[in-house]
C-alpha cells in the first residue's frame, strides 16, 4: 500500500540553475532550496551575487557563478569550481535564455546567432559538462525551460521558436541516450510570465510604449488564458521542483506544460 513520504525533500542535493539571477530562475533558486538543496546561481550578470546573497540571508546554502554558458572555456571553469564548492551536481536547470522579437526577414544574423547560442548552444556545454558529474554520483535530474511556443508557433519570434522548438526534441534525445546513466531531462514549458524578459519583450514589439502601460500589457498577456490570468515565476518553479524530486521518479523525455491552459 501506498504511504505518505518525503519525495519533496532535495536535502543533501545540489542544483544548478542558469540565468539563475532573476526572473524564472531565481525563482527556481529560492524553490530548490526551500526544500533543502544547496544552489548554485550560474549568471553573465554579476549583480546576481546579491540575489545569493539575499538566500544565504535567508539561511538558504546558495553560491553565484558568473559565466558565458556560450563560451566552452567558462561552462568547463564554472562547473569545475561548483564541483570544488559542493562537492557534487545533482540537478541543472538550463533556463538561461534570450529573445528578439522580429520576423525571419528582419533578423540579423548577429541575433539570430544570438538567439540560438544562448537557447541551445547554452544548454549542450552545461549538459555536456555536468552529465559526468551526474555519473559520478549515481544519477541526477535536468530540466531545460522550453516555451508553449516551443510545441506551437508565435508571432514575431522566429529565432525563439527555432531555440525553443529544438529544446522540447533535443530533451527527448537526451532523455533515450542517458536513461542508462539514471539521468532523467524534462523539458518545462513555461506559457507568458511575469519576468523582465517578457516586459522587454513588450517593448520589443510595440505593445509597451510608455511605463504607464506595462501593467495593462502583462494583464493582456493572461487574460485569454482559461485561468485568466499570466504567470508568476513561482509557477514555473513548482513544476521544476516536481521534476526535480522524487514524485517524477519515473518521469523523463517528458514536456510539461505550466501556461494558464493557453495552449490547450
């Protein structure tokens, strides 16, 4: 018979969490280790060494990493000095990503490389880095942030649908190849959410011309989605924190959706 646990418990785990300084990821941060794991905050922006130091304030175990996870150098460096930190990876989080919202024709190649290296190049040196680390301890847990607009397509974010779309397939790939290995990827589908991102992202398409209009716009963003309403990065969060624990111990390859229902 089926008894009550602790599945929820990551005491002794450590996670890593990319773009981990604001937004989705911080967010993520302040769930992982609210329920116990020691998190490593991997950023390009320094200013997020106060956003661990705020969880360290909180009695939370929480270290900052800065690095370009485009550059080989920096991911090798930086997941060697997490490893010199805590002592072991258990859990990453690819969730450092980047967006321009322009059609196919009015893109650059400077943003569309841009785009990409940070989606997807991004989280192939993480994951390639980290996975023996995962070895090395027996197993471990990956989520990389995919988008509802990686299962369908949007309007005037071609380079994002492109990274987005090959997140959902490539956690499928890694998924088969490292099953063996007690690996589990998932992707998390996040719909609109409250970041700065999605407020540059109103900027970027017209939708916000003044300050004054923020507000309105991140209402706009919910409003026809069946819960009525846009995200807040702490929904994001409790879907990572499920795939990460041992209630989805039996779940990988697997996009989970968290969008209001805007997709369905």
């Amino acid at each position: 018979m089926l008894q009550k646990g602790t599945p929820l418990d990551l005491s002794g785990k450590v996670a890593v969490i990319t773009g981990g300084g604001s937004g989705i990821g911080l967010a993520v941060a302040q769930m992982l280790s609210a329920y116990g794991a020691k998190v490593a905050l991997v950023d390009v922006n320094p200013k997020s060494e106060e956003r661990a130091q705020e969880l360290r304030d909180a009695g939370r175990d929480a270290a900052f990493f800065r690095c370009d996870v485009t550059n080989e150098e920096s991911v090798c460096a930086t997941v060697r000095a997490i490893v010199d930190t805590f002592g072991r990876i258990d859990i990453l989080h690819n969730n450092a990503g980047v967006t321009v919202r322009k059609t196919i024709d009015k893109l650059s190649e400077k943003e569309w490389d841009f785009v990409l290296d940070v989606g997807l190049k991004g989280l192939f040196l993480m994951s390639k880095y980290v996975i023996p680390e995962m070895r090395n301890v027996g197993g471990g847990s990956i989520v990389n942030t995919g988008s509802g607009w990686g299962l369908k397509g949007g309007d005037q974010a071609a380079a994002y649908c492109a990274v987005k779309g090959g997140i959902v397939n490539v956690t499928r790939a890694m998924a088969i190849d490292h099953g063996k290995d007690n690996i589990r990827v998932n992707s998390i589908n996040p719909g609109d959410t409250v970041t700065d991102m999605m407020i540059s992202e109103g900027w970027q398409t017209g939708e916000i011309k003044s300050e004054a209009d923020i507000d309105a716009f991140l209402a706009s963003c919910g409003s026809g989605r069946p819960l009525g309403r846009i995200g807040m990065p702490e929904d994001i969060a409790k879907g990572v924190l499920f795939l990460c624990s041992d209630l989805a111990s039996w779940v990988t390859g697997a996009a989970l959706v968290v969008d209001g229902g805007g997709i369905a």
